[in-house]
C-alpha cells in the first residue's frame, strides 16, 4: 500500500513521511579538463624525492644484509664461547688429574 504524499516542496520534490522523492534530477556541473602546464619546480622536487626514495631502498637492503651477517657471526660467537665454556668446565677436573700423577710420581721417585 503506497503513502499519501505529506508535503509539496516543490513541482519536482516529493516529501513523504521519511523518503525524498526528486523527479527531475539536478544538473550536474562537469568539471573543468585540466590544461595546465606541468610546473618545473614541482617536477624537480618529485625526481629528487623519488631519488631519495631509491637510494633510502638501496641502504635498506644493504642494512639488512648487514644485520643479517651480524646475525650469523653472533650465532657463530656463541657457538665458540660455548665450546670455550665446555673446555673451561673440564679444567678442574684435569687439574685434579695433574695433582693425582704428580702424588704418583713423587711417591714412586722416592
């Protein structure tokens, strides 16, 4: 079941309860092409960002390949202090070795 119209804003709008209805639709203003010259400085300014840009990229690969040696020569050091801390553990053990031959020989020197 259609509405009643409430209201006549207009002869090409309908108001009713909580719809506008426009029968003729608005003209449309088409913009204008654009026809102006490129400006010279603000050409400049985008080639030396777009440099910067580049060169920004290029010293962010070389810092991650950088980090990335960093990276495999820290693991590389960790593997070498643990070895040393292994060789390091066993040194009171040798050195209780040591003592134990040196008592062995003297008592079998003398």
């Amino acid at each position: 079941m259609a509405r009643q119209p409430l209201s006549t804003l207009s002869e090409n709008v309908v108001v009713r309860a909580d719809v506008v209805v426009v029968k003729k639709p608005a003209a449309k203003a088409k913009p204008a092409p654009v026809t102006a010259p490129p400006d010279d400085a603000l050409r400049t300014t985008v080639e030396t960002q777009a440099q910067t840009i580049k060169a920004q990229g290029d010293l962010i690969v070389k810092l991650r390949a950088c980090l990335a040696a960093a990276v495999r020569e820290h693991e590389r050091d960790t593997e070498t202090i643990a070895l040393l801390q292994a060789q390091c553990d066993a040194i009171p053990a040798m050195q209780s070795h040591l003592a134990e031959l040196s008592l062995l020989y003297d008592l079998s020197g003398r």
